[in-house]
C-alpha cells in the first residue's frame, strides 16, 4: 500500500480519495476550506493537512482535484505547494480539467524538481465518482503512468495514456466536446416531440435503442423531462471548459462551430440563473423560448 496525498475535495475529488483509503492506501487529504478536510477524514479515516506542501511531504504519490488554472498553480508552486516538500521520484498526478499549456508548465517545473507529472482528466460525473468507475485520460511520461495505473484503477473503469504531457487534457476536450454537440442534440429532439405532442418518455424508450442512443439520452432524459437540474456536471464548469477548448482551438486551427454555439447558449442558461444547473439544462433554455 502506498502513501498518497489528495488535494482538492469536491463532488469529484472527495469519493475518489474516499475509494483510495478504502483500499487501503495512507491518505493525507488537503482542501482549501478546511472543514471539508475535517468532515472527510471524521467519514473515512485518514489525515488532514493545512498546506498542499504539508499534505504532500513523504508521500509516494499526490493526486489533485481542483477548479482550475490558477488552483492547480497554487496547490503545486509556491512555499506552501505540493512540489516544494515531494521527494525525488514520486509522482503528481493531476484529475483537474485544465489547458494543456498550464499542464506542460508544471510538468517541466515537477521535473526540474525530479518529480514527475501526469496530465490526467477524468469523465464520467459525480457519479462515476462515487462507484469507482471514472474513465481517465492520461499524458506524460510512460514509466510515470505505468507505475500510478494502480492507483488510478481504484476509482476508475477505464484508464488510458495517450501520449506525451497535455495529451490526457487534449483528450479531455474533445470529450467536452462531444458532450457539447449530443445534450444540444438532445435536448432539442425532446423539446420537438414536446412542441409537436408526443409522450417524451416514450419516444426516448424507442430511439435509444438505435443510433440515437447515448450515454446522455439514457442518463439524463428523465431528470430533463422532469425539470430537475440541481444536480451533476454545472453550467459553470462546462462553460470554463469550453473556453479552454475554443482557446486551444484558436490555437491549433482546429474549427469548432457547434461548440462555439452551445457555449453562447449555456451563456443564456447562467443569464437564467442556472449556473449550478447540470448541463442538460439546455433542455430548460428551450423551453423558456416557448
């Protein structure tokens, strides 16, 4: 069993270390607002920490969960960062959605310190989480992944590198991506069968059985045909998201039109209010046109 720091613990972060202690594993969890700390470790077991640096300090691996750009900087740099008390030869292992450019930073700053760092964003919500069934995206160096596999699989169903530091956060966007496209998608199907006096659930029970068929249609059309959004992957977070994908798009000369436009359109679900609203809110912007 290995020693492991965890440092963010949110909706996703908290069950994923949860899963780690579980298994046995000596967990040192750091979170910024403390309390969140203490409540997991009085659930789970395990040690709290005041500084990522503290929390870090002797462990084998260090796995993060945070909101961003500059939340990943601060939890890895810095006096009281991660990297300023791991020892040579461990590994960070990063779970944030983040831009690719942030990542390699860090990845060429753990390796001036000997430490190494993995890229590794995770899909599959709030509830993948909580049963152990993430699927996980990974870049950076080979010997590095191979030896956190073991940690990852904890919490995960499927666990893949794809290459070379900023890989997993690339394979991260497209999977925004897609997701973008198919909630619009259908969202729009259930606000025509809606407009044009079918029985939603009915019509959903058909066509997911064909090509229309996803993980969306089949997890989140009950909960959109009942108006239910306090819940799952918020409009916020998609939305930062998305920026980091049109960004890079920029960038690399990809052409992303459709993400473009379901970003302006979750742009009107938080004019709504809907900020915390899972994604599939856009079915509720639809509905607000009449």
């Amino acid at each position: 069993m290995a020693k492991l720091a965890f440092l963010g613990l949110g909706v996703m972060g908290a069950p994923m270390a949860g899963h780690l202690q579980q298994a046995g594993h000596a967990v040192t969890v750091y979170n910024r607002t403390a309390s969140k700390a203490e409540d997991w470790v009085q659930s789970h077991g395990g040690a709290m920490a005041p500084t990522p640096a503290k929390a870090a300090a002797g462990a084998d691996f260090v796995m993060s969960c945070v909101g961003n750009d500059d939340d990943l900087r601060s939890v890895c740099l810095g006096e009281t960062g991660a990297f300023a008390s791991m020892s040579p030869g461990s590994v960070f292992v990063d779970h944030t959605t983040v831009s690719a450019a942030v990542t390699r930073d860090l990845y060429a700053a753990a390796n001036h310190s000997q430490i190494s760092f993995v890229d590794a964003p995770i899909s599959g919500g709030q509830a993948g989480a909580e049963n152990g069934a993430l699927s996980i995206m990974c870049g950076g160096d080979a010997g590095a992944y191979e030896r956190a596999v073991p940690i990852m699989e904890v919490y995960s169903k499927i666990c893949r590198r794809i290459g070379e530091s900023g890989a997993g956060q690339m394979t991260k966007m497209c999977n925004q991506i897609a997701i973008a496209g198919l909630v619009q998608g259908l969202s729009e199907a259930l606000h025509f069968a809606e407009k044009a006096g079918l029985d939603g659930r009915a019509v959903v029970e058909v066509i997911s059985q064909g090509a229309a068929g996803s993980w969306q249609m089949s997890n989140r059309y009950e909960t959109m045909l009942d108006d239910h959004f306090e819940h799952g992957f918020a409009t916020d977070w998609m939305r930062k998201d998305l920026d980091i994908c049109l960004r890079t798009a920029n960038e690399t000369g990809a052409s992303l039109p459709v993400t473009a436009l379901v970003d302006q359109f979750y742009k009107d679900v938080q004019n709504m209010g809907g900020g915390r609203w899972d994604t599939s809110s856009l079915f509720k912007r639809l509905q607000s046109m009449g």
